[in-house]
C-alpha cells in the first residue's frame, strides 16, 4: 500500500512521502489551532510543516513543482503561515494589544522586502548569462567579473522567507511568557537580517560585476574561432539526461589530428561533460550559431539525430557525417534522416548491411567503415572466469519512445532474470546497470526497476552474514579498508580539481576560467582509473552490485564481468569486443530463429526468453569454456560488426576525418571558382 501511494504521489522515498503527508495535513492542523486557539498545538504544526517543506526542497521532490502549480507554492505556504499566526493572536486576545500590530506591521515590512530581494537576484542571474557557454577557450578580453558566492545565489527564496523563523518563535514564546520583548527581538532580527541579505546582494548587481553586452562576447568568440580555425567539429544536441552521447566521443576528438572542436547547443548539457582538453562552445541560439564563422571547418560529426541538426546542416562549406552513439540492430540505427548526411560512418560491415536492408535512401558508397575508437580500454576474454565463481553483468536497454515489448527485457524479463541468477544453483555475482533513460517515461519500468533494485540490495545484505563467505570477507577486509580510504583520496583529489578550490562559480565564471590543460585533463583521466579499480577492491567479488550514475563506466563493467545478459542495444555490439558469452533476450517473443535473422548482434547470443530459463547455457559457458560452442561465432561476429584490429579504430577514423577534409576543399574550391572568387585556405 506504502508503495503505491508512493507511485501516486510520485515521491522516490517513504521519508518523501511522510513529509508530504506532514505538509498536506500540518496546514489545516496550524489553521484549527490558531482557530481553537492552542498556542502548543499550533507550535508543534509549524515546526512539522517548516521541517517537512525544508525537506522536500532538500531532496528535490517532484511535490514541490506541483504545489506551485495548484497556488500552494514555497511564499504563499510562508505567508499562509505569518496569516494564521496573526490569526492565533487575534483569536488569544491580542487584537488591540501593541503586540499584534506590531507583528503585522513587521511581517508586512518582511513581505516587502522579498521583492527587492528577488528583483536583484533575477537581475544578477540573468545579468551573468553569457549568450555562448564554454570550456577550454580563452574569454580574457571580455573582461568576466568573479560570480557571487553560492550562499547568497543558491535557492535564495527559500533562504530568505525562512527567516520568518525568528518572528514565528519570537511571537510564541512572548505569547507563552507574557513577554512582549522576546516577540520584538525575535521580529526585529528577522527584518534586519532580511536588510542584511539585501545588502549583501547589492554589489553584485554594479555593472562592473555584471557579464559585459551579449555583443562584446560574441565578438570575443569570433576572434578566438578565427585565431584557432577549427577543422573538425563534433556537433550535439539533447537533454542533459543523453549527455553521454557526447562524453563517450570526447576521447576520440582528443586524439584526432587538425584543430579539434565540440559544439553544444543546450546548456544543461556543459555541466554533465566530461574532462576533456578539446575546446568546447555551447551556442544556445539559432541565430547566434548561423552568425558564427565556421569557413575553417571542414568535417562536422554528429552523434544524433535531433530537430536542431538543421542549423549547421545548412552550412555548404563542411561535410556532415553522422557518427551516432552506439552501432546497434535497433530502428534508430537505420533512421532515414540519415540520408541528410554527406556520409554516414559505421564501426564495420554489418552497419553498411544494415543501411541496404532498411533501404532508406542512403546509399551504399556514402558509408564509411570506422571501427569504433571508445573500445579500445575492453579487455579481452581470457579464456577463464576471472574470480573464484562467474560474475554475470546485466545491462537492460531504456523502454524507448512507444510500448513495443521488444525494447527492454526489464518489463517482461527483467525480475526472472535478476531473480534465476541470485537463486543459481552454483554462486554467481550480480552487477546490474540499467540505462540512464530507465524509468523516465514509463511508471511501470521505473517500478520493476526499483523492484529489481531492492531484490539484488536484499541478496547483497544476506550474503554478507552467509557464512560461505566469511573467510574470504575477513581475508579481504585488510585490503578493502586501504580501497576506501583510497576511494576517499581520489574523490577529494577529484573535487579538488573540478572546483580548484572555489565551488561559488556560476556558467560565465567558469566560462571563463576553464581552459586547456592537458596536464589536468591527464591527472584527471588516472584519477578515474584508479577510482575504477579502488571501487572494485573495495567490494568482495562475491558481492552483488546495483550500479547506476556515469562515475563507474560501462566499460569497466564489461572487464570486472565473465558474462552479459541484455537486449538489442550498442551495449550488446559494445560488449562483443571483449568475445565474452552473453545472451540476448528476446522479449517481443519473435522465436530464436526470427530474433536472430532481425538481429545481427544476436547471431552469437544464447536467446533467452521471458522466463529466463536459458541462464543455464550462458553460466556453462563461463564456467566449463571446453563446452563454449559459441566462442568461434561470437570472434568472427566481432569482425562483422566492429571491423579489423587493424589498422586500429583511431587510425580508421581519423584517416576517414582527412579524407572527406580532402573532399570539402575540393568541393569549396571549385565553388569559389565557378562563381570567379578567390581560391583561398
């Protein structure tokens, strides 16, 4: 019951929805004590809807954004409060004492200094917009002021109407003691504090501490674009939740030749980037874009196929190419806008298949075989589990835009899988990684998700008093502590160099202070790796692992694993690399021989059906290799889908990247002479 309240309520905990209840019941209870009037009742409902709202907010509850659209939002819940504290007052007697008026007067003067407050902040923050985010380009010329400290910017609403703390407690202990005095300090420190905040606030907003004119930066940008001349251009756009469609090609851009470049067009999308050296610039507006000089770009790739594509798209001078974010058998693979491209780049043969049996217009000799360059950190099967019993990886894929079951094995598969494997007759560990996308647009996928979660976090906590494993935990424990205490070195190293030292940075401070530094961007890259492998020190490898969130890569997992079960994604073409078993399951219930002729990626895969009982097949696999009948299949599949190992997958892709730089020149050179321009670089 506890849980589909949950659902209904759109809360993410049982402590969120408690304060939830406590919000919705404690006004009505604040109201009917002032009314009766019960000064202790009506003490003990405020201080319950003060800790409660203080708590949603802290969490970041859903709950919050729907007040507000029902005319309950944070100031009116504050100000209902101040009324029904005045009314207590009235309803005790206090109407004609010079206490009452001097409460109202105080929370009227409270009240209004909340709009100069707000007036400034609103001024500030839309005053240190930039019109363009970036990273790793050098804004010195535009002259950016130091950002106000994150005390006075960060949820300034609710800082200052919670001020009103000191009048609520001043008035009802003077009300309790019969000393007006108390209710006089405690109303006075609230407005003078309230006075404080907005003096504080007031330098920030001298034009000297303001971003100088969106023309002036602009300005800036297009003198650094024609002293660094791009060559090659990484264009994205998406939500920030798809930002490891972009993160996933970083390390790629960094090691091509020419001038690199990433362009962003949605500014959550900069926070979520990872490391990296390349120069990166967010253009948010349309017009701001098409009014950028990019005459030197010769080749722009792109990672997906979105609306905004269109404003780069339409310029001549560079050749588009659609890279994507993952080579898979899925429908997005085979997109017909696709065809809008001057080349669409696959990692080997099966994606150029692909393309001439969807047969949506893009041509055969338009695609590029390219290898794919993130897989390089995979590790290759050993032959050989790599810890005493096999661990199993199980990667779902999202439950996409529409209902098809074939989309995600969590709906229909996904708790007989988790529950055959933790039940297996011989030990195995469990690493389940879901996609980020998990749950975001079906209540049912987030449900089994959150179910699957609690399952695997149950069998975790019991092998931890299993006494099967108590000689191994004590073994380990010595090792264990040193990879925490590890952990905590690196995290702190880590924040140390992502904040340098000052976390009350806004969009245009770190704008402008984020430039290129290989040294960084390399301490910062090892310090991931060892995180990675502190992380799975820290963790017996008998223990049983829910993985979410960017920090423990995909990849990492694939190396920690023996096996992977998972649906149709790049995840499956990803892992492939490693030449692992694994095992696809087939969800829509399309029979093992029509799922493997839709689906290049399975024809290497033990099928699993809904109920999962084909795990046997994939454990043998793993733990008697003698027995592995689809070892040579899943080596040459490897090759079909990714291509050679040699020459490697950087070298394929930046020698695609010269090469179509080659056909652009040509093209643009013999424009500028048919038109009887100069021909110039």
């Amino acid at each position: 019951m506890i849980s589909k309240a949950m659902r209904l309520a759109r809360v993410g905990s049982g402590s969120e929805l408690a304060a939830a209840l406590l919000v919705a019941l404690g006004f009505p209870c604040i109201m009917l004590a002032a009314i009766i009037p019960n000064l202790w009742f009506f003490a003990a409902a405020t201080a319950a809807t003060y800790l409660a709202d203080r708590y949603l907010h802290h969490c970041g509850s859903y709950l919050i954004n729907r007040l507000a659209a029902v005319r309950a939002g944070l100031s009116i819940r504050f100000l209902v409060r101040q009324l029904l504290l005045v009314l207590l007052l009235s309803r005790m007697g206090y109407g004609e004492e010079t206490l009452f008026y001097v409460t109202v007067a105080c929370l009227l003067a409270f009240y209004g200094l909340q709009a100069p407050q707000s007036a400034m902040v609103t001024l500030i923050r839309l005053r240190r917009k930039l019109p363009v985010v970036t990273r790793n380009i050098d804004l010195a010329s535009v002259r950016i002021a130091d950002a106000p400290p994150q005390s006075l910017m960060s949820r300034p609403a609710e800082k200052m109407l919670h001020l009103d703390v000191f009048s609520m407690v001043g008035v009802l202990v003077a009300v309790e003691t019969g000393k007006d005095a108390i209710a006089y300090i405690g109303l006075g420190l609230t407005l003078v504090l309230a006075v404080c905040y907005l003096a504080a606030l007031l330098p920030y907003v001298r034009p000297s501490r303001l971003v100088p004119p969106e023309t002036k930066v602009l300005n800036a940008v297009g003198d650094w674009l024609a002293e660094y001349r791009p060559t090659v251009m990484l264009y994205f756009s998406g939500s920030k939740d798809s930002a490891y469609q972009v993160n996933m090609w970083l390390e790629t851009m960094a090691q091509l030749d020419g001038r690199p470049m990433i362009l962003l067009r949605e500014r959550n999308i900069v926070p979520q980037l990872a490391t990296t050296s390349v120069p990166v610039l967010c253009v948010p507006g349309g017009v701001h874009l098409m009014n950028l000089d990019l005459s030197s770009v010769r080749v722009a790739l792109y990672a997906a196929n979105v609306g905004k594509n269109i404003h780069l798209l339409r310029v001549p001078t560079m050749k588009h190419v659609f890279i994507g974010h993952g080579d898979s058998d899925k429908i997005a693979s085979v997109n017909p806008y696709s065809k809008v491209y001057d080349e669409v780049w696959t990692a080997g043969r099966a994606g150029r298949d692909r393309y001439a049996l969807a047969d949506v217009g893009v041509r055969d000799e338009d695609i590029v075989e390219v290898g794919r360059p993130q897989l390089a950190t995979i590790e290759s099967w050993s032959g050989t589990q790599k810890n005493p019993i096999p661990t199993v990886l199980y990667a779902p894929t999202w439950e996409g835009w529409d209902d098809n079951p074939g989309n995600t094995s969590l709906l229909l598969a996904g708790e007989n899988i988790v529950r055959r494997l933790l039940e297996a007759e011989e030990p195995v560990r469990l690493l389940y990684k879901p996609h980020p996308f998990t749950g975001t647009r079906s209540a049912k996928a987030k449900a089994v998700h959150l179910r699957i979660t609690a399952m695997i976090e149950r069998a975790a906590a019991e092998r931890v008093g299993d006494p099967r494993w108590a000689e191994q935990s004590a073994a380990l424990q010595g090792e264990q502590t040193a990879a925490r205490t590890e952990l905590v070195r690196i995290e702190a190293r880590l924040a140390e160099l992502a904040g340098g030292g000052r976390t009350a940075r806004d969009e245009a401070e770190l704008s402008r202070d984020s430039l290129a530094d290989p040294a960084h961007e390399a301490e910062t890259a090892k310090l991931k790796d060892e995180w990675n492998a502190a992380s799975w020190r820290a963790q017996g490898w008998w223990e049983h692992r829910v993985i979410t969130g960017a920090q423990m890569r995909l990849y990492d997992c694939f190396n920690e694993s023996d096996a992977m079960v998972s649906d149709i994604s790049s995840v499956v073409s990803d892992f492939i690399a490693s030449g692992k078993p694994y095992a696809v399951t087939d969800s829509a219930e399309l029979g093992e021989e029509e799922f493997r002729r839709q689906n290049t990626a399975v024809r290497a895969a033990v099928i699993l059906s809904n109920s999962a009982a084909e795990l046997d097949e994939l454990l043998t696999a793993v733990t008697s290799p003698a027995t592995d009948a689809r070892a040579d299949a899943r080596r040459e599949l490897k090759q079909y889908l990714l291509g050679p190992d040699e020459p490697t997958s950087i070298v394929q892709f930046d020698t695609a990247v010269k090469e179509l730089a080659v056909k652009s020149d040509a093209r643009n050179t013999g424009v500028a002479k048919s038109l009887g321009e100069p021909v110039g670089g």
